[in-house]
C-alpha cells in the first residue's frame, strides 16, 4: 500500500478509537514515548492519553474533518495536518470547537504509530 494511503487509513482507524474511546486501539496507534501538546500547551503521554479515555475523563462525541488533510512522506515519518470538528466532555465538562491538529507518524517495521503530535484551536 501507498505510504500515504496507510497513514490515511491510520488517521481514520485513530479517529474511530477517540470516538470509541477505544484504549486498545489507540495502544496500538500511539508510540510508547508520544509526546502531544494539546490546546492548552500541555506536554502529555502516551500514558496520560490512555488514562483519560479509560477512565472516561475525557469523552469525545465528536470528531468531524474539516476540509482535506495535508499529509508528507518524510522516510520512515510521515506529518499529517487535520482539522475537525471536535465536541465531548472533559471531567464532566462539555467542550466543543474547530481544532488543527498535526501528527507525525513513524514506521517502526510494518506499523505506523503517532510520534508527537500537538493540537490548536481554530478561531
């Protein structure tokens, strides 16, 4: 398959796991030393990540694309720039609003994980 094809198909199997709050999932599609800033300019882990979707801290209702990714193969990394249509509760607070996230992948043997990833609100 494309690389670009399967970082795709990688950023679609990511967003069903956020909406599902699928732990497994995204165990599987998250490097084991993720580093993500999110909105509020936090540094975060792949453990901090996990913790709140299984513990249902955070829930994500919605998760809808605005306009067309950017994404570029760079070897074995690959950067994919999205924005969606993000809505859910975080400790019980409803949150909602139009994010720009970028992601950068990395093909460890077969697998694409995300690396580090960082979130912006998109006013």
């Amino acid at each position: 398959m494309d690389p670009i094809a399967e970082i795709a198909a990688r950023e679609a199997d990511l967003r069903q796991a956020m909406l599902a709050g699928d732990v497994a999932a995204l165990d599987r599609l998250l490097a084991d030393d993720l580093i993500f800033t999110n909105q509020d300019g936090q540094r975060l882990t792949k453990a901090d990540d996990l913790s709140a979707h299984r513990s249902g801290l955070l829930r994500i209702v919605r998760l809808d694309p605005v306009g067309a990714p950017v994404m570029r193969l760079l070897g074995d990394a690959a950067i994919a720039c999205v924005t969606v249509d993000l809505a859910g509760t975080y400790a019980g607070q409803p949150f909602g609003g139009v994010f720009a996230y970028t992601r950068v992948w990395h093909r460890a043997g077969e697998a694409w994980r995300v690396a580090a990833g960082h979130c912006s609100p998109v006013a």
